[in-house]
C-alpha cells in the first residue's frame, strides 16, 4: 500500500492543475510543466489532487506514489521554483557565465564551456577568501539536478583533499592520507 500516492496534494492560488488524454498541466506565475501519466487515475477536486491505482497489480503500486510525488514537485516548481547551489573547492577553480553560457575552469589545460537550456537561471560569485559558487534556479527540479549533476561531473571531488565540485552541504568522506 503506497502511503504516499494516498495523500491529496494540495493545490495554492496562483497554480491551476488541468488533466487529460493521459497528460497532466501545471501551471503557475513561474510556468508550466507538462507530465504524461499511465497506470493510475488522477483527479482535480476542490483545490486537491487525487491519485488512485485501479488495482494492486505491481505496475499500479509502483506508480501510484510515484505520479503524485510528481505532481507535488511540479507545483512547488510553478510556484516557489528550484534551487541548487555548487561550490568549487581548488586553487585556481573559477566560475563565470555571459547570459546562459557556463565557464568552468577547473585545473584541466582548457576551459569548459556549458550552454544551459533556457529554462535554466544560473548565478556564479566568488568572493575573496571564499570559493567560487554556481546557483542554479528553474522551475523544473529535474532539469535543476540534471544540469547540477552534469557540472559536478566535470570535477567530482576527491576524497583525500575533497578538491573538485561539489553541492553546497554536501557532507564529503575523507580519507587519511599515507602514513609516515
């Protein structure tokens, strides 16, 4: 029994949720998103969103919590939006963007340069005595994590000095170096 898929999802003002021919809407002040469903039942009541499964097959189970969790995240993103925030510990790592251009400089012997979707908000800073940072915003958490995933990629930090890129938060496993 999913305990997830049986909880209504709430629906805040400013978010309309429309369904049909097996596709959901969602949209919102910060856009819209557009998922495609199967297996299960979904229905807009009273500023809530239900799910149902017709039966207990396997298939129906796994979708079930699956398809709201979904939906929930689709409306925080219409309304509140994404965030994620990459740190890049180095000497020498640096970050900077021209409008949706990514420039990573990261110890190889040439830049990165990354085109992200328009979707996609990006920030870079860095401050004196701080590491550089890259805040990324969209309204679609899986373009979000995709695009976050993709630059820590280029870099992931290693575990003796914890260099590399990494998500701000992220808590690294550090080994001991050689012993003498």
């Amino acid at each position: 029994m999913s305990r997830i898929g049986n909880n209504p999802v709430a629906i805040p003002e400013g978010v309309t949720v429309n369904v049909k021919d097996n596709e959901i809407v969602v949209k919102g002040k910060l856009g819209v998103l557009i998922q495609e469903y199967s297996a299960v039942a979904i229905k807009v009541e009273e500023n809530q969103v239900w799910v149902t499964r017709p039966s207990d097959a396997i298939e129906h189970k796994a979708k079930h919590g699956l398809y709201r969790s979904l939906i929930v995240n689709m409306i925080e993103g219409v309304s509140k939006g994404w965030t994620k925030e990459l740190e890049l510990v180095g000497v020498g790592y640096r970050a900077s963007n021209q409008g949706q251009k990514l420039e990573l400089a990261l110890g190889f012997s040439h830049n990165i340069v990354l085109n992200l979707a328009p979707e996609v908000k990006i920030e870079t800073a860095s401050e004196k005595g701080k590491n550089p940072t890259i805040k990324l915003t969209s309204h679609d958490k899986q373009l979000v994590g995709q695009v976050a995933a993709k630059i820590r990629s280029f870099r992931k930090p290693e575990p003796y000095k914890g260099k590399g890129v990494k998500f701000v938060g992220e808590q690294l496993r550090r080994k001991a170096g050689k012993s003498a």
